[in-house]
C-alpha cells in the first residue's frame, strides 16, 4: 500500500537555492494539498489543488509554486529558499470535499 | 472565517490516567470535525471524524469524540491510555470545501509509564 509518497524525507539548502519536493498518490484522489508544519503553529495550507490542471492557494502560499499536470502527482517547488521555509513539509490527499486526508511521511526542510 | 482552538498544548499522564483534550471551533454553518494523531517521527492519521448523526463518534484504538453543537466543541477521550499513546493530536475542521480544512496547533500528549 504506497498511499501517498513524498520525496526525499530530508533536504539541507542553501538561501536562494530552489528545489521541488514530490509528491505522488496512487489511489486516484480528486484532491491534493500541501501543509508546512511548524512548531506551536500547527499545519498551515500553503497550495492545494481539486483536479489535475487546476490549483489555488491556501493560508501561506508565498514563496511556492505547484502545478497538477496529472491526477497522481502534485510536486511543491521553492523558487528561492529562504530559512523562513525551514519546516516540515506535508502532502496529503483525499477522494472529495471535506472527506479524511491521508498524509505523507512528511520532508523535513532546512535552509541555511 | 472558520478557526480551531485546542485547550492544552502539552498535557503529561501517567499510564491508565483517563484523557480528555479541548477542541473548539468557530464557524457558522454545517462543518466535519476530525481528531488526528501523529506518533514522533511519523506522519498524521486520521483517528476519528465526525460528519452527521450519532454526536458520540468512536474511533481506533479506543478513542472516542463528542460533538456539541451548542458548544461549538469537539473534544477527544479516552478511558484509560497507554504509553503508546504519546504523540501529538490534532483537531481539525472542514467548514465546506476542501480547501477549508483548518488545523488547531496540536497538544502533544506525554504518557508515562
């Protein structure tokens, strides 16, 4: 049972690198999302999407980009890190609104 | 705007203690409450949820949840826990539409053997 898969679990970067963060599900969902986790705040939206080809942003988008060419994948890319994205990076999806969301390992990001 | 407060950020109990922790939101219209759990080192699960009906909702490894209308609140119990229960428990609220989940901070729960 994959369930939704998130690559890699850990990633150091330097300010103003970029890099994407994947993630894939294999159970056919509509709807994807990503959350950062930070402590004392809890999982914040940052972009989510409810079909291939369409996305919007959330609570704290700025800073990211993400696209949904295909109903499995739905990969988060940091245009320029900064250490204010330092945090732990979770993808979740789910079959429809409001319905459970199953969640990634998370990616534990630190920029330096 | 809809919110979700959780009462008790760091709660420590010994084993067979019983645990109670708050969840309350604010929205105006109908709304689908969950409880996750996050074991250290893993991802989030889903514990419990309540949609409609049976305000009293139970869930896997013994929890249960009760929805209060009236009280706008949704808190998590459990009679007796157990040392695997330590981790960190989420209350979330989706007040229609996907895109409005919102999570409450977390209380991280410590059982001590």
């Amino acid at each position: 049972n994959a369930g939704v898969t998130q690559t890699p679990k850990f990633q150091v970067l330097k300010t103003g690198q970029s890099m994407t963060l994947q993630c894939a599900q294999d159970m056919n969902h509509e709807y994807m999302s990503w959350y950062r986790q930070d402590p004392g705040m809890g999982l914040r939206l940052i972009h989510y999407s409810v079909g291939a080809g369409i996305t919007d942003q959330g609570e704290v988008p700025n800073g990211y980009n993400v696209s949904r060419s295909t109903t499995e994948d739905f990969p988060l890319r940091l245009l320029s890190a900064a250490p204010s994205q330092t945090s732990v990076y979770f993808c979740a999806s789910s079959y429809g609104q409001g319905a459970e969301a199953f969640f990634g390992q998370g990616t534990r990001l630190t920029v330096v | 705007a809809q919110s979700v407060s959780q009462h008790n950020h760091h709660v420590i109990l010994s084993e067979a203690a019983s645990l109670e922790l708050g969840c309350n939101y604010s929205y105006g219209g109908t709304v689908n409450l969950f409880w996750y759990v996050q074991y250290p080192g893993q991802h989030l699960q889903l514990l419990l949820k309540y949609f409609s009906g049976d305000p009293l909702v139970k869930g896997i490894k013994g929890f249960e949840a009760e929805f209060i209308k009236s009280k706008f609140s949704f808190n998590l119990r459990k009679p007796s826990v157990q040392w695997s229960d330590t981790a960190e428990y989420f209350c979330a609220v989706n007040g229609g539409g996907y895109q409005k989940v919102t999570f409450g901070i977390g209380t991280k729960l410590q059982v001590i053997p």
